[in-house]
C-alpha cells in the first residue's frame, strides 16, 4: 500500500524510530501484526499497537469507524525563503513493510492462552430461589431473568413458556433484537377464556458518533428470558418439578432440577 505524504520540516518524526524509517523521497512505516486463535477456532489479524501482551496472557482493544465520526487533522508546516517566498512541500511515498506472526498458536505462538470471555460461574442456588414460588395467575408474565446464559426449561407444562427475549454483548452492535412479550386476557366469540399474545422486536439503534468496541477477550453475552402463563389455565396451589438446562456461549454448562410452587 502507497499514501502520499506532505512534509517541509527537517526535523525527525516523532513516532518511534524503530517503526518509521524516512528517506529522500520516503516514509518507510514497520507495522507489526498479530494472528490469534479465538475461543470458536477462528482466527483473526490485529494491529499489535492495539494489544497488551504479557508472558502467558494478552488482550486487544480497537474502536471501529461505523457510525462514528472521526476527524483526521493533519498539519503541514510551510517553508518560507529569506524573501518570504513559499518553498514547495517535498512529495514522500508512504511504503508499508508489515509482518505478521501467530500470537497463540502454530510452531512459533508465543504462547497457548485462549480469549475465553471472563464469564462468571451459574448462580444454580439463586436461580433454584428464584423460580421456586411463581404466582399461578392465568395470561401473565411470571419471571424474567438475565445471566450470561443460554437457558433451556425440559418438563414445563404446555402453557408455560420460557423465552428468550434479548442477546446482546456489551460495547458492541446488538447481535439479536429485543422481544417484548405482551399478554391480554379475553373471551372468543363463545366465551371462552383466552390469552392473547403480543411480540414486538425493538431493534437496536445508535446515534452516530457513538463508537463501537471490539476486543479479546469479549465482553461476555448478556441473555433475557421470561417465563410466562400463556393459556387462561391457573396452576394456584400446583407444585411442578421440570429441569432447566443452562449453557454459556461456548457450550459449557450443566442442568439443575427444578421445582416451582405457584401461589
């Protein structure tokens, strides 16, 4: 890759030596690279100005240019000659020498470390607490929950439903919309009971110049679910056992035996 570069001052550039080599009628910019292994066996090239590098761990941070606004400000200085007359800026290509190397992985890694999301441990016994006495009202919203979980409920009733509502990971575009469940109980044409049900999606969106972070490791996922009564049958004074099966966007996890009590 070729820029032009405008430049009068004699005096040497102020980033580091060792990255930028200038000549005559050039700008010779070093820049490293680094191939990492992410948690999902992808790879991905990062700019090493953007890690921190330790002996066993690294991390990387860079902000992308969508729906941002950046402003390039660049300065030339003028040269003038004992009668005040305009030296003409000198013309300097800026070359590119870039080299890339594997971080964590191939004959040469660094290191074995993998971008993992710091995720925290399943809270089984404050999960258990909290859905063990529900309120056993027909057509309503019982529970929401929010974890860095993928939850699965095994063994509910028909009427229950557990949903997963919104999915998103902190400092980046939403990679899902957000549900907003709404329940509306009524009588059909013969009088009987029913429940209504109402799904509207909010997709998120940003007001420019809000930017975007991406980094390893990732923030992790931040999941939404409701558990809600969707048919006009009560469960008041009903105790029902069922298993919820949780799991983290790498696939680890377990399942807890449940049991829930509706008041």
């Amino acid at each position: 890759m070729v820029a032009v570069l405008a430049a009068c001052s004699a005096e040497s550039s102020s980033a580091d030596a060792k990255s930028v080599e200038e000549g005559d009628d050039y700008v010779l910019k070093h820049v490293q690279m680094y191939r990492i292994l992410g948690p999902q066996g992808d790879t991905s090239v990062w700019n090493a100005s953007n890690c921190h590098v330790g002996d066993s761990t690294f991390s990387c941070t860079q902000v992308t240019n969508v729906d941002c606004y950046i402003f390039h400000t660049s300065y030339i200085e003028i040269s003038y000659d004992s009668n005040k007359v305009e030296i003409p800026c000198l013309q300097k290509d800026t070359l590119y020498d870039t080299t890339v190397a594997d971080l964590n992985f191939g004959p040469n890694a660094r290191m074995d470390y993998i971008p993992y999301a710091k995720i925290s441990e399943f809270n089984r016994d404050s999960v258990k607490s909290l859905f063990s006495e529900l309120s056993g009202e027909t057509c309503k919203l019982l529970v929401s929950y929010s974890s860095n979980y993928f939850l699965e409920a095994v063994g509910l009733p028909d009427s229950l439903t557990l949903l997963k509502t919104d999915e998103y990971r902190l400092g980046t575009y939403r990679s899902d919309y957000s549900q907003i469940i709404g329940l509306l109980a009524y009588r059909d044409s013969t009088g009987t009971e029913k429940c209504g049900i109402s799904k509207a999606e909010t997709r998120i969106t940003y007001d420019r110049g809000a930017c975007f972070y991406y980094s390893l490791p990732n923030e992790p996922k931040r999941i939404q679910y409701v558990l809600y009564n969707n048919t006009s049958k009560p469960f008041r004074d009903t105790t029902i056992s069922w298993k919820l099966v949780y799991r983290d966007e790498y696939g680890r996890g377990d399942t807890l035996d449940m049991t829930t009590k509706f008041k």
